[in-house]
C-alpha cells in the first residue's frame, strides 16, 4: 500500500474512533434546550442518551464477526452511511420521537464502525510493533473523542442549536465516505462463518426490554401492561441468549469467556464504572443547566476537569501497572474515584462554582487510570484465540452499564425544582457502585487465562 493511502486510511479509522466516541458524550449538552425546544420529558431525555447506547451495544457483539464476514472496507463504508444517514435524521428530527428512532440507528452504525475501523488501521502496520503503536493512537482519539465532546456539545448548542450536533456528523460523514472510497484499498474478508444471529437478536430483546422497564416505570407505573411486557421480553432474551449461545457452532460468547470468574468479575466491574460513570454526566448536565440555569458553552468547559483529564490518567495506567500490578492498579483507582465522587457530591451543593471544579478533577484521572486497566483485566483472563469474543463482550457489558445508569438517575434526579438534592443522591449511588467493584477487587484474584480449548 502506498505510503500516502496508508496513512489516509490511519485518519480514517482514527477519525472514525473519534465521532464513535465523541457522539456518547455530546449530546448530553442538548438535553436543556430538548427539554424546552421539543417539550421533551424526564425519560425521553434518558432515551436521547440510552437509545444510542444499548443499540450500540446489542449490535457490538456481533459487528466483529460481520466485519470479518464483509471485509473492512465494505463494514466500514455501511457503518459511516448508517451513521451518517440517522445522523441527519437526528438533525432534522421535528419529535422526540424520531429524534430517538434515529439515535438507536445512529447507535447500531457506530457498532460497526468501530472493529471495521481497527482492523483497517492495523491492517495498515508495517510490523507488529507498529501495529502496537496503531492501537494506541487508535485508543486515544477514542479517548480524545469522549474527553472533548461535552465542550464541543457546549460550543455548538451556544453558537447555534441543539441540531448542529448531529449536523456536524452529517458533514464529516459525508466527506469520510467519498475519502474511504477513493483511499482505502480492499480487505480481504476473513473466512466466513455463520454469524449467531439468534444470539444477537436474544441480547438485543434482553438489553431494550431492561432498559425500557427501567425508564419507563417510573413515568407509567411498574405494573402498567408496557412496562410488564418489556421486563417479559428481557426474561425471555436472557433464557433465549442462554439456549442459542449453547446450540450454535460460533456463539458470540464462547464458554471459555463467561465460564472465567476472571472475565466475569472484570465485566461487572466494567458494567459498574460505566453506570457510575454516564449517570454522572447525565445528572451533572441537568443539574448545571437547569439547576443552576449555566449556558451549554459553560456547561461544557465545567465537564473538562472531568472528562479532559481521562486521557491522562489513561497514559498513566500502564506504567504505574507495571511497577504494582493491575490488580493494585484497580483497587488504587477504584478507592480514589469512590472517594472524590463523594467529594463532587458536597461540592455540588457549594454556592460558588470552583469546588466542584477541584473535586472533579481527581474524579477524572481516577476514572483514566481504571479504564484501560479493566480492559486490560477482562483480556488477561482468556486465551489469545478468545480475545475478540472477550473485547466485545466486555464493551457490551459496560454499554449496558451506562445504560442502566442514565435509566435509573433519571428518576433519581427528581424535578428541575429539586435538582440540588437528586443530584447528590445520584453521584452518592454512583460512589456506591464504585465501592462495589472495590470489593470485588479485594475479594477475586486473578486465574490463569481460560484456554479456548474451553470453548
């Protein structure tokens, strides 16, 4: 390959890691002009951002082996239209309604964009180390795309409106597409195999009836028809997950995965950081503009402290894991964010502006150093055959987190006249689940890795 189409193709697959990324955390500076403009509820603020999420999540799971079966080029072009055209439906959306049908489409192309873009990028590696290196850049513009995105939302729903959030992906997505197909030369597709559709379909019934009990509940009643409908479809997607992973001859998730108490402890913890996590940024973004009436673009720069200061705690964790261990690693990370959470729960309730901006910033290297040490935890525990099946289970898990948290914050926050007070409960449940993990730090240790001979 050409030196100047393979760096084109790094850009892409780098700028493709970027909107995936950015696009979980920028919209959380639309949901007070949404709650105005579009006359939008309590839940359907939690379906803005969890429609994406658990989208992104049911299809994560088996993007991996579709993107083996299409080739990369072809799964990465699909994945940019998809997301490019509900893009432009989010930005043209007259309901909430619409607005959240083409979130959860917006979610599915982000799934396939993300393994399409890896394999693209490493694809293009000299050698295995600079396939390493590729990785990492690969990592940070991830890391890069969530830090920033609370300040870009802040920007672009100060300068215009809530719709030049999706119409700026619309624009980028517009040009990747033409750069892609003029840039990045074919991938071979790997050797095909039947992708476990039954299995996607049982994840995706479990992970939307969860989460639509969740949110809806509260607004309908617990015992309203829909509510019971949708916690029976979740029961029903666990038992059919169950029968279709034991039935089929490439399950998405192989037995050497969820039989590891290593891999599973590892997963729950992922699953907790990311609901403490996203229900944080759901719950501070109401509290700053609703509660204390801040505009998006100061709204925006008050989340830096927070999500700015990731990156660095990310670049951190591997060498401090070096010198300690990642399990000394998670327990350090997962101690210190526990703490500053409480931290960020009094200051939040402070007149003045600047101790929540002190407390957050121990916040966000806390969650930096954690992040890259459980994924780093999750893969240790399997085999190199069953690292694919781990990475996509593991970011699965953590989707559903995040979903769940945004589903249970939001009747936790309360009513814009008591945002004070549900703010600090929701950052103390948060707190709780952070020292949830740290037991299970404290009380699991690590096995050797499951071989997938398991399987």
């Amino acid at each position: 390959m050409p030196v100047e189409h393979r760096r084109g193709v790094v850009a892409l697959a780098l700028t493709a890691a970027f909107m995936v990324f950015v696009d979980g955390t920028i919209v959380h500076l639309t949901l007070a002009q949404l709650a105005s403009q579009l006359h939008a509820s309590r839940s359907d603020l939690e379906w803005v951002v969890d429609a994406y999420t658990l989208s992104f999540a049911a299809v994560m799971l088996g993007a991996g082996a579709v993107t083996d079966a299409l080739g990369a080029k072809r799964a990465f072009v699909t994945g940019l239209l998809v997301f490019t055209a509900a893009s432009a439906v989010c930005a043209a959306a007259g309901s909430m309604l619409v607005l959240n049908l083409a979130r959860l489409v917006q979610g599915a192309g982000s799934a396939l964009l993300l393994p399409s873009a890896l394999v693209l990028a490493t694809a293009s590696a000299a050698d295995e180390r600079a396939r390493h290196r590729l990785v990492g850049w690969w990592a940070s513009a991830a890391g890069v795309g969530m830090a920033v995105g609370p300040l870009f939302g802040g920007a672009l729903v100060s300068l215009a409106d809530w719709r030049a959030v999706f119409a700026v992906n619309v624009v980028i997505g517009i040009l990747a597409v033409g750069w892609s197909l003029r840039a990045i030369p074919a991938v071979p597709a790997k050797e095909r195999h039947r992708l476990d559709v039954a299995g996607v379909g049982a994840a995706t019934v479990l992970i939307g009836g969860l989460v639509f009990a969740l949110i809806e509940g509260p607004v309908r009643g617990w015992g309203s028809p829909p509510v019971l409908a949708a916690a029976g479809l979740a029961v029903a997607g666990v038992l059919g997950f169950v029968v279709a992973e034991r039935s089929v001859r490439a399950p998405l998730l192989p037995v050497g995965v969820y039989s590891d108490r290593g891999f599973v402890t590892a997963a729950v913890q992922g699953a907790l950081f990311n609901f403490a996590f996203y229900g944080l940024l759901f719950a501070m973004s109401l509290m700053l503009q609703q509660g204390r009436g801040l505009d998006a673009l100061t709204s925006g720069l008050l989340f830096l402290p927070l999500t700015g200061l990731i990156p660095v705690g990310t670049m951190c964790a591997a060498p401090f894991a070096q010198r300690v261990g990642r399990r000394a690693v998670l327990g350090i990370g997962q101690a210190a964010l526990a703490v500053t959470l409480l931290a960020v729960a009094w200051a939040g309730t402070a007149p003045a502006l600047w101790p929540l901006v002190v407390a957050l910033v121990p916040t966000g290297l806390s969650a930096g150093l954690l992040a890259p040490t459980m994924i780093s935890q999750s893969i240790a525990a399997v085999e190199p055959a069953l690292h694919g099946a781990a990475s996509a289970a593991f970011n699965t898990c953590r989707q559903v987190g995040a979903a769940i948290g945004i589903a249970i914050f939001g009747p936790v926050l309360g009513t814009a006249q008591g945002l004070a007070s549900g703010f600090v409960a929701c950052v103390v449940v948060s707190a709780a689940a952070t020292a949830a993990a740290l037991v299970l730090t404290s009380l699991v240790r690590p096995a050797p890795a499951v071989k997938a001979l398991a399987a």
